[in-house]
C-alpha cells in the first residue's frame, strides 16, 4: 500500500472532479469511497489547505497542514483507492488525533493497520508531536482490534465511545 497525502489540487478533485483524481492517484478510486463520513468532512479538508496557501489570510492562516491532513490509502495490488486516514492538524499541545476509514469490501486485511502505522511513524518523527488520539465506537470491535495492535490503550470511554491514547514512549519504531 502506498500513502497519498491530500494537497489543494488532489482535495479539489475529490470534491468536484472524481475522474480527475483518479488521474492524481494514478488508479481508481474504489466505488464506496469515499464513504458518507469522510465527504463531509472532505470540504474542511480542503479550505484549511486552502486558508493555508493563502498568504492575505495574514496571521489568521492556520499552521502549514501538509502532512497534518488527509491521506489516501492507495491499494498498489488493485491499483485503488480504498480508504483513507487523517489527522485533525499539526500537533496540538503535544498531541494529533487520528482518524481513518477503509471500504468495506478491503477490510480484514491489515491496510488498516499498515496505513496508520506509518501515519503514526511519520507524525512521531515531528518532535512536537508527544501523543496520538482516537476514539472509535465501543461495539467495533474490527476498529478496537486494530488500535489495540498499534500499542493504543483507552484512556476514556462512555457507553458507545472509547477513547485511545498512544505515547511517543510507548511507540516501538
């Protein structure tokens, strides 16, 4: 599996043009992606690279978001787009929140897991990053599996979200 970060021009075409991203991406983006919850957030996505490339945004602008947004994840086998992982900005405090999706018909087989271990490596290479979080639903227990296996422990939960924490102590590169 291959990494795509997300700039302006691939953010752009996700949002209006789906045969020019698939151009971008060099494969096809899988029929299901992307999924109902990654479209809505997919304009967010887009204006903060936008407010970022602005320079009369001035002072305003938020810190450069390259790497600290959106990723594909790019199924060389099938040559496919077929999920995706983000992170909701630059560290933060010390810490990035971290969030992905995978088409149903490619889950269960470790492009979860093989995505987000390397987003996680990549943003514990920053030096300002000193903790990662994600939160899942209490009852997906493919999700749990996966964050579990990435050295996450809870480090909150209520009856249908668990929230996870992983540390740059606890990360084995």
């Amino acid at each position: 599996m291959t990494l795509i970060p997300v700039d302006r021009t691939l953010g752009r075409a996700l949002l209006k043009n789906r045969s020019h991203a698939e151009r971008l991406t060099s494969g096809l983006l899988h029929g299901d992606f992307p999924d109902e919850d990654l479209s809505a957030k997919l304009p967010a996505f887009v204006q903060r690279l936008e407010d970022s490339a602005n320079p009369a945004l001035g002072s305003t602008a938020p810190p450069d978001p390259r790497g600290w947004g959106l990723w594909l994840f790019f199924y060389k086998l099938e040559r496919l787009t077929v999920g995706a992982a983000s992170f909701n900005g630059p560290p933060l405090d010390g810490a990035v929140e971290l969030g992905y999706q995978v088409v149903p018909a490619h889950r269960r087989r470790g492009l979860t897991y093989e995505g987000c271990k390397a987003l996680i490596e990549w943003a514990f290479f920053d030096s300002r990053t000193l903790r990662i979080v994600a939160d899942c639903a209490s009852d997906n227990i493919a999700s749990v599996n996966t964050l579990e296996k990435l050295g996450f422990t809870i480090i909150g939960n209520n009856a249908e979200q668990l929230k996870w924490g992983l540390t740059r102590n606890n990360w084995h590169f």
